[in-house]
C-alpha cells in the first residue's frame, strides 16, 4: 500500500476549495437540466400493461395445463397400479413415505446445522 501524503490546508484554502467544488456540482446540475426529458402518455402504459397481462394469461393458462395433464399421467398410473398390481401399489406408498421422511429430515438437519 502507498504512503500517502496528507496536505493540511489552512481554512482559507479549504474553503475556496469548498467553493470550487460546490460551483463545479451546480454547473453539472444545471447541464443535466438542459437536456429535454421524453415521458410517454398514459395511453402507452395502458397497452403496456395490457400486454403483459396477455403474457401472463397465456403463460398461467400453458403452465396449469401441464400440470393438468402430469397430474393426470400421474394419477391412472397410480390407479393402473392399484387394480393391476397391488403389490407394486403398497411398495410404491411405502417407498414414497420413507422418501418424504428422509428428505425432510435431511432438510432439517441442513438447517439446524447452518443456524
């Protein structure tokens, strides 16, 4: 790390820098109002807006429609498996309980061990 010099000004000094740097502050401020600011009317946010709700709509209505359609794959494979192989149904319940038991106590024990 450098060494730095530290120049002790008198309180004249200091504040004609003072001074200098407050008028340089108020010159860039004055030139920054110069320039026009462009703000669009109301009716461009409204189709703004709309817009995006039609985004969202579409996204929402795609998304539950996956999940719908996952949901239901789901559920005749878990009926098919009832009425056909029972024996595959019970180890899949049995399966699918140790596996919440597990993760969530891995889960917990994360976060005990962090906090």
């Amino acid at each position: 790390m450098k060494k730095q010099r530290v120049i002790v000004l008198d309180g004249e000094q200091q504040n004609k820098q003072d001074i200098l740097a407050i008028s340089e502050i108020q010159e860039g401020l004055n030139k920054m109002e110069q320039f026009p600011v462009y703000s669009p009317d109301l009716q461009w946010f409204e189709q703004m807006v709309l817009a995006e709700k039609k985004i969202i709509r579409k996204k929402l209505i795609r998304d539950l429609s996956i999940f719908f359609i996952v949901a239901i794959i789901i559920l005749c494979g878990i009926m098919i498996s009832l009425f056909q192989m029972p024996a595959v149904f019970i180890f899949l319940q049995i399966a699918t309980t140790i596996f919440i038991a597990f993760y969530s106590g891995t889960r917990l024990l994360k976060k005990v061990k962090i906090g």
